[in-house]
C-alpha cells in the first residue's frame, strides 16, 4: 500500500462524497483524484521522475491537498513549505532536499523571482491563480489552471513500494536551520492506521482542519481523512475563531483537532455556547501538552465531547494518547503508546528505569522515520541502534517519567531543564502550577543566566484579561505551591508569547529576549 492509495480507493468505494469543504468549494473523492492526475501527469512531462522532490509553497488550499496527492501519483516526495517562509529558509530548504518542482503561488511571485534562480535542482514552477507569462523564472513555468485543463485524468503508472520515501516534513534545527524529516510511505500508513484506529474514526466523520498543512498534524488530518473516506472541511487558520465555531455548526463538524493556543483562544471567547456544536464528537490536543485548567474549561464549555491528549514528534508522528476514560484519574498524563508502538524511558547510561524515575523517552515502531535529509551527524543523535539488528529506535530528547501501569508523564526537553541553585528544575511543573491560577490563559517558564543562581527562573504569563495579575501575586501563588528552589525570582506579565507557526510557545524566543 502507498500514502495515494488514501485517496485512490476512497475515490474507487465513496467517488460522489464530499471530501474536501474549502470556502465556497465542495469537492468529491472523484473530482480531487481526477484533478491529482491531472497534475501528476504534468509534474511527470516536466521530468519529475520515481523519489524527486516537489516542493508546495502554497497555504491551506484545495490546490495544496491536490499537489500533495499529485506528487505522490509522479512516485515523487511532497514537501510542503509554509507560505509565511521567508527568501533565505526558503532557498535553504529548496536546496536542502534538491527540489525538482515547485509548486508556489502567483502572489508571491516576486520571492519565487529572487529564489528560483539559486536553486539550481529545480526544472519546473507551478504558479497558482496565476498567468504563465508572470516574467522569467529561470525555468519552465506552468499555470496551474491550465495544467487542469490540458492534461489528463488517467492514473500515472505505479513506481514506488512502501519503504520509499513519501515526504520530507522540516521542523526546527538546533543548529538554526531546519531540518528535513524523511517519512516513507510505510511510516506514513503506520502512524495513520494507529491513530484513525483509537479515534475510531469512520466513513461518517466530518473533521475540520484549522493547522498549517506544513506541519504534520494539520498534514495528518487530510491524509486520515481519505484514509477513512470521511469528510475533511480545511480552512486557512484560528484568526478568526467565531467563523470556525459557525463552520463546525454548518457543516456538522465532528472532529476537531487543536493546540495549546487554539484552546486558550476559545477559553477566552466570549459566546461559544451561543453556537451549536452539538455534532462533535472529539476533540484532538498534541504540539504540546494541554494545561490540566485548560482540560477542566473544555469539559465545562463541550460536556459531551471525547477529548484526547497526545504527545508526538515529528521524527515518528505520534508516541501516546491518553484512553478518555482516564482523562479524569490522570489528567497530567498524555497517556499510554499508540497501537502497534513500543515506548520506554533510559537514563543517561542508556539503561531502562523503573516506575517513577525520569529519563529519556524512546520510542519504537514502524512510524520511526528514516531520520533528517542530508544530516547524519542529527540523525545519529536521535535515531538509534535498537533491539534488532540493523534497527533504529528513535530517542526524543523528551524527558518522562512512567507509572506502575505505563502511563506517561512529560517532565521536560532535555534543552529545557534549568539548572538553578545547584538543583534541576522541570519548567513544566512550574508552569502546571501557574496554569491552575484562574487569573492565567497562558505561561511559560525559562532559564536566564545569573552570577548567583547559575539560572534563575523566569516565569512569562498571559492573563485572561488585562490587569488581572499582579508579579507579586504570582510569586505569592507559587511560594505556596512550589518548593523555595523552584520559585521563580523573575516574572514578566505580557499580553501574548511567541509562537511558531503551528502554535507552540517559542521558548527559544523567550530566552532570547532575556539574554538582549
């Protein structure tokens, strides 16, 4: 099986459903397959041969999900790059993974003018909304319309087989630079198959999709998606969340995947029960650990909704969720491995621990990818030998701790860790204690250099309204919550936090700022 063959069978067993809800548009299985084709078909005349790279520099759209399909249908390697990406990372990753195509919007025509030309693995541009003749690029240039219209719908020939490359995602790089995560059709089909199975997802489900394509949990859900045949309604993000709350009400949304930001969103919007989201039936959390408050408000504001906390990574998708059934018993918990995934936790001599004790998780399965695109020396330091040999188990630089009946509990980043007093304090225990503040809608918690402390901690909050907390306040709260070495001796109130661009709090950013 292959990652097209999401779409292809769906398209074969449910052709005349809706499958993709965009804006005004609504298009079948038949119509997305037909218009993938259509597209494999031209990115095949323009040379993309078995494992090139076709880059997708191109929002949440109906042409980003057909150019995806359409990569996979020429037996190529989508990368999808977040349109926000500036000229510079742009060349890089273009370069990086050596793209053969690129697919790219004609408003940003004048970055892809600058870019194209130092590229020199590309031989195609795709622009869409666009005229073939926008200048030169230094390459052959379709439009993407007309590409619809002259080629045909017929299904290019089948060259891959599942341990072929299927994408490279890029996530953020230690050294700066991002870093390209090689996923292969099997991978992608493990981790989807594992998820869609504890969601329980069906034919009959209708999923709405707010995160960027770019980063792989908003790709996840277009794939689960057509993996399952349901109904998939993408819109272009949260910036405005009383449209997405009628969205769900029009459409009969019954899933609904989201992070950290996107729940403090809703937690501060006024009138959401004024909207009828009767019909979902799960909520989704990964990207980062939803705050045990945060939990509580959901509950209160969709009592009748399943809601699932995970903790994944790129590097293999998703690690754990936590069974509903025990959202209540162990809130802080981001659950147990997802089917089909061995989990454990070492300490710094590479030994496993027992119950209670913190080290590094690693994780085990077929959803381990291949590692990061031209980087040996990154890739030997996260993906390992494993039990077998020739095998590599995936070591996350997360550290966890895990109960008697193997439930996990996120503790830090290995980078995170701040070194205050002489003793290690987790940010994130720290950080679990302001969020049961009522006053707090968001928190994070870093390390600034001190010539007395080593570090000292910093705690950054956002109130729910302006003029709600007070530093000393915060302070207060914590001196009765924490121990003395674990109270922050710094605290900044702030209207919003730095985030990247699928929503997680950008604590690199914030240490940043305190050493400026």
């Amino acid at each position: 099986m292959l990652v097209r063959d999401f779409l292809e069978q769906s398209a074969s067993k449910f052709g005349s459903k809706v499958a993709l809800v965009f804006e005004d548009q609504r298009l079948t299985y038949e119509q997305i397959d037909a218009m993938a084709n259509r597209l494999a078909n031209a990115l095949i005349a323009a040379g993309v041969r078995r494992g090139d790279r076709v880059a997708i520099y191109l929002g949440n759209s109906v042409e980003a999900v057909v150019s995806i399909f359409a990569a996979l249908k020429a037996n190529g390697v989508f990368v999808v790059i977040n349109p926000t990406t500036k000229e510079d990372k742009l060349a890089f990753v273009l370069n990086n993974c050596q793209a053969r195509a690129l697919i790219g919007h004609a408003r940003l025509a004048s970055i892809l003018h600058q870019v194209c030309p130092q590229v020199p693995s590309l031989a195609y541009l795709l622009l869409v909304d666009g005229e073939e003749n926008q200048g030169d690029f230094g390459l052959a240039a379709q439009a993407y319309e007309a590409v619809q219209m002259e080629y045909p719908s017929t299904r290019p020939a089948r060259r891959c087989i599942d341990i072929d490359l299927a994408a490279l995602i890029y996530t953020s790089g230690s050294t700066g630079f991002p870093k390209g995560v090689m996923s292969t059709h099997l991978n992608m089909i493990t981790a989807a198959t594992s998820i869609t199975s504890y969601l329980e997802n069906v034919p009959e489900d209708i999923i709405i999709n707010v995160l960027p394509l770019s980063f792989d949990y908003g790709l996840y859900q277009v794939l689960m998606a057509f993996m399952v045949g349901a109904t998939l309604v993408l819109e272009r993000g949260f910036v405005y969340p009383h449209a997405i709350l009628r969205r769900i009400a029009a459409e009969r949304v019954t899933g609904f995947p989201i992070v950290p930001t996107i729940s403090a969103m809703l937690l501060q919007l006024q009138g959401v029960g004024h909207y009828d989201c009767s019909s979902l039936r799960y909520i989704t959390n990964t990207g980062a650990a939803l705050p045990v408050s945060h939990i509580r408000r959901l509950q209160e504001l969709f009592p009748w909704v399943t809601l699932y906390s995970m903790y994944g990574l790129t590097e293999c998708k998703r690690v754990s969720y936590l069974p509903p059934a025990e959202l209540a018993r162990r809130p802080d918990s981001v659950g147990i491995a997802i089917p089909n995934t061995e989990v454990w936790i070492e300490n710094e001599q590479g030994e496993r621990v027992g119950p209670g004790e913190i080290g590094e998780l690693v994780v085990r399965g077929s959803h381990v990818t291949r590692g990061y695109w031209q980087n040996p020396e990154e890739t030997a330091k996260m993906f390992k030998p494993g039990p077998l040999p020739g095998e590599f188990v995936l070591h996350t630089g997360d550290l966890f701790r895990m109960d008697e009946e193997g439930f996990l509990y996120f503790v830090a980043r290995k980078d995170d860790i701040i070194k205050s007093r002489g003793e290690k304090v987790s940010p994130k225990e720290i950080e679990n204690v302001l969020y049961t503040m009522p006053e707090v809608l968001e928190a994070a918690v870093v390390g600034v250099p001190d010539p007395v402390l080593g570090e000292a901690i910093k705690a950054i909050v956002v109130p729910m309204r302006e003029g709600a907390l007070t530093e000393r306040e915060v302070i207060a709260h914590c001196k009765r919550h924490l121990e003395d070495y674990m109270v922050p001796s710094l605290v900044e109130i702030r209207r919003e936090l730095p985030k990247t661009s699928s929503g997680k709090i950008r604590k690199t950013a914030l240490r940043d700022e305190a050493l400026s």
